[in-house]
C-alpha cells in the first residue's frame, strides 16, 4: 500500500482506514456526529448500506463477520441503546471476520437528545473499547481494532467523539502494513454461534477470560502513551480530552489510554505513583477515575459540575485548578428553527391552532417544539411518539385523550415506529388514535440521508420502496390517508378533526417532500426514469 498523506476528518479517516483493511460491508443508521464514516467509504470505493435502524446494522454486521469478512458498523451514541440488544449476545458468541462498532458521543449535546457515555456499554457488555483523539489515530486504531478483533475473535467499540470525528488532522495512511482480509466462508460453528443458555454459559466465561487476555495485552502493547513532563503533575486521559489537557497543562506529565476498556490497570497505577498529583481528566462519565479508584489507584477526578457539557482548554484549566465557581454562560446563538418553506410548518400550524397534545418525535420537526408553534408536548427516543401518545390515550379523561395525537418522521418511522404501530392496531385505545407521518422523503435532520421509505439505497441507487400507506392498510387500519398539508392546509385541518372524532385508529401522512432536499431528489428520480411522487 502506497503511503500518502492527506488532511482528514476524524470519520474521514475512520473510512479511510476502513477501505484499506479491506473491510467487506459497512453498515449503519445515520447520526451526527458519524453519519459521514458510510458516507465516505462508500465515495471511497467502500460497499457502504443504511439500516433501517442501528439493531438491524449491527445483525447484518455480525452476519458479515460469521462469514469470515471484515465489517464496520457506525452509529451515534443512542443508536448503540438500539443495539444494545444484539451487542451484549455478540460479546459471547464472539466475531470470526473483524467486527468492529463505532459509536459517537455528543458530550455537550451538540445535536442529540441526551450525553451519554458509551465507555459504559463497554464494560457493561465485556467488549474492548478503543478511543482515538485525532483524526491519525482514528486511522491507526481503526487498524488496530480489526486486528484485535480477529485476535480474539471478538467485537470491539470504538469510541468517538463529536471534536474528533469532525476536526481535521494531517493522517499518514499506507505505514502500518494491514493483515489481508480473508475470503468470506461458512463454516459451521454451532457452539460459539447459536446462544441458547447450553452454549451461551462458556460462552460468557470464555469472554470473561478473553478479557482478562487483552487487559494483559494492553498493559504491554495496547495503544497508551506516556508523554514525560513534571513529576508534580500527571493527568491520565483518553479521546479528545487529551488535546485540551496538553494545551491546558503543558508541563504535566500525561498517560494518554488509546483502550480505555479493559483499562490497563497496572499502568496507570505505576504512572499516578511516579506523580505527586495524578488526574483524571475525561469527558462525560468519571469512567477512568471509577476504573482507576475500584483498582485502588488515588487519582483525583472532575468536579461534578464538569461532567455535564463538552470540555474545552479552559475548563481543563479550571478542573486542574479546583475552581468549582460558576462558570460564564455562552453567548445565547441564534434559536434553530424549520426553514422557510419547510413542509412540517403547515402541520405545526394546524396542531397549534387546535391545541392538541402531541406525543412527539426526533427530526427535523422536533423544531415544533420552538416558538412560533409550541406545539410539542413530548420527545424520548426515536419512535417513542407512538407508544407515549398511546400511553396518554388510554389513561388521560375522555376529553383530554381525544386531543392526543402522535407524530413522527419517515426516516423514524422506519427506524423504530413500525412497531409503535402495531401496538396501535393491537390495543388500540378506547378513544382510538391518531398517527400523522411526516414523509418529506428523507432524512432532513442529519443531512438528507436515504432510507428503505425513499425507495434508494445509501449511495442514492434505485431500491424496494416502503409504502407507508400499503403498510397501514396491510395492518388493517381502515382510516389511511395521504395529504399535502402546504398545498391543502384547510383539507389537512378538516381531516385531522374528523380523524380525532372517531373511537378508531387513523393513520395520516403528510407528504411533501423536503424543501432543500427537494431539487436533488428530482435529480435521483430523472436519473432512474421514475416519477416524482
Ligand atoms: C437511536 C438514534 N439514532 C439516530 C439518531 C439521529 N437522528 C435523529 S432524528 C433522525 C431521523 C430524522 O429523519 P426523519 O424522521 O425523516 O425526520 P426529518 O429530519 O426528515 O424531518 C436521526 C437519524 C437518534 N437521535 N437516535
Ligand atoms: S431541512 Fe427540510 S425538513 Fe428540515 S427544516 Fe429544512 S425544509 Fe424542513
């Protein structure tokens, strides 16, 4: 492999790295900040696909790996909850082709609906976590990860984060030469593969002990540093803290973990008694220091007040000096809100003007929570919109429960409200049910990214489509309609109210495609000869 060197993103290289392991299929949902890992690999040369939801990513990615081939499976932090199934199984049943999950963290909340730390999945499941905190070492480790992956045939997260995957950084490629992937091949492994509770109980010890392996491994080669400096202070850190923490304290002493799970407890240990003052410094959890002080190491941790919101050089420097005062707020921005001309603005008008509860969902029409419409009264996780607004309608008075009303997006509702539907149609409330779809035909929120209702595939390629209509209709719903409420407002306003009269169930999409995907779109349909809906 030739080596070359080239400014990259923290996903850019993640991608990069991808394509020259030889990884057969990437596979994902997309979520800032990791939508662009697929997008890459697959403007790369990579064979790149979206899931309908991050579950379904990571089955199809351990179907890969059972076949012997390299796969990557890319998702944002929440998107490992939906995961969270399939992964804790696959931490027994172990990977044969590398398996490698990345999942991005949004400390700060950025773009998300919550700041959690993926550094617990890993010890909670028992899978290796590695964390890269530049754009060179999400190359480097992804390398790494596919090689430890195949060493002990397991799965491994990769931890990244919002200042990672989207900084730019010089990236070396073609230095570390990459063990070729093998050919994809069935070979019968019943025992390691099929989980009942037989097989599954060494299965978990095997894990266990395989852990303890590469803790082992890790203390003697795992991907740590130690950058010399003051014997007054030693900061022990991992991911994008450690850029804050050198820029922050130059003169300390610092171990940088590059795999924080299993953490290489020894190193550390030996590191804090070299130091007069040893830290931690890390985003979100006190995961390190937990780690370190459960090992009996003394090591000073954050205070809380910095385990909410992203860190930054300053308040690295705060932390290190023990200032727990109230910190400046930021400068307010601008408010978000729906473009001019959105499609979900005629539907947020209406659902104001007539005062309904909505059970609301994640997209780009979660901005009908702002003024001038207010017109959300809940947001969860995806697909939550349907189980919560049902939730209401069976326990809120008659009159308050024929106001509830679900709404969701189409990307979502493939996501994770097909489901929600079924239970609609299975214990439907006695005062009925409303679920309005917005289908603006893509996915708005994170960057027009296709989905199995847009009928293309990631790289926008003519695919099977999803009707949500034929759907509803296939579940027996009798009320399904289709309406444009921007060309139709008072046509949407009459259907709607006569939908929230009626003790019955009534699924009613809106669609109008988005506006600043729309031209593009256009563009896709032309070029498969197909007709615009
Ligand atoms: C489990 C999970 N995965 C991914 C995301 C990121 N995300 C939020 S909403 C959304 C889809 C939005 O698309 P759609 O429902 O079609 O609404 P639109 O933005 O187009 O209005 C995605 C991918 C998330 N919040 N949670
Ligand atoms: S990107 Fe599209 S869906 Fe999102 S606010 Fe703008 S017009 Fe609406």
């Amino acid at each position: 492999m030739e080596c070359v060197t080239s400014l990259l993103s923290g996903d850019e290289a993640v991608a990069a790295a991808a394509l020259d392991a030889g990884v057969s299929l990437g596979t994902g949902y997309p979520g800032t900040p990791s939508t662009e890992i697929l997008e890459t690999f697959e403007r790369l040369g990579g064979r790149a696909q979206w899931a309908p939801n991050e579950k379904v990513a990571l089955e199809v990615g351990i179907g890969v790996s059972f076949a012997g081939a390299r796969s990557l499976v890319t998702m944002k932090h929440v998107g490992l909850n939906v995961a969270a199934d399939p992964l804790f199984t696959v931490a027994y049943s172990g990977a044969n082709g590398a398996l490698v999950i990345v999942s991005a963290d949004d400390p700060g909340m950025a773009s998300s609906q919550n700041e959690q730390d993926s550094r617990r999945y890993a010890a909670s499941a028992g899978v290796p976590m590695l964390e890269p905190s530049d754009s060179q070492e999400a190359y480097d480790f992804m390398l790494r990860a596919i090689e430890i992956s195949e060493r002990w045939h397991v799965p491994v997260l990769f931890r990244m984060t919002t200042r990672v995957c989207h900084s730019k950084t010089l990236v070396r490629q073609g230095v570390t030469p990459v063990p070729p992937p093998r050919e994809a091949n069935f070979v019968r492994d019943i025992p390691t593969r099929v989980m009942i509770p037989a097989y599954a109980r060494p299965a978990h010890r095997n894990m266990r002990n395989k852990l303890a392996q590469m803790a082992e491994w890790n203390e003697q080669e795992g991907p740590n540093q130690t950058i010399a400096g003051s014997p007054s202070l030693g900061i022990i850190t991992s991911g994008i803290s450690y850029q804050f923490a050198r820029e922050a304290a130059p003169e300390a002493s610092v171990l940088k973990l590059g795999m924080t799970y299993p953490p290489p407890v020894e190193t550390m240990r030996q590191f804090a008694k070299s130091v007069e003052r040893c830290i931690v410094i890390e985003d979100g959890d006190p995961f390190l220091v937990e780690q370190a002080r459960t090992a009996g190491i003394a090591v000073e941790g954050k205070a809380e007040m910095y385990r909410f919101g992203e860190l930054n050089v300053g308040r690295v420097r705060r932390i290190l000096a023990g200032d727990c005062t109230p910190e400046a707020k930021p400068v307010p921005g601008k408010p978000p809100a729906l473009c001019v001309g959105c499609p979900h603005r005629a539907v947020f008008t209406t659902l104001k003007n007539l005062d309904l509860i909505v059970a609301g969902d994640i997209g780009c029409y979660s901005l009908g929570v702002m003024p001038p419409f207010q017109a959300m009264d809940s947001l969860v996780c995806m697909g939550a919109s349907i189980g919560v607004g049902l939730g209401m309608r069976h326990t809120l008075p008659p009159e308050q429960a024929r106001r509830v009303v679900s709404v969701i997006g189409d990307s979502t509702f493939v996501h994770s409200g097909l489901t929600g539907l079924v239970e609609m149609m299975y214990n439907t409330p006695e005062s009925g049910h409303v679920l309005i779809i917005l289908d603006n035909g893509t996915t708005a929120m994170t960057g027009m990214q296709e989905h199995p209702g847009t009928g293309r595939r990631l790289d926008h390629s003519h695919t099977g489509k999803l009707v949500f209509e034929d759907v509803a209709r296939a579940m027996a719903i009798r009320n399904v309609h289709v309406i444009d409420p921007t060309k139709d407002p008072k046509g949407f306003e009459d259907l709607l109210k006569k939908s929230l009269e009626i003790p019955e169930i009534s699924v009613i999409i809106a669609r109008r495609t988005c506006m600043l995907a729309a031209r593009q779109i256009r563009e896709y349909e032309r070029c498969d000869g197909q007709q615009s809906n």
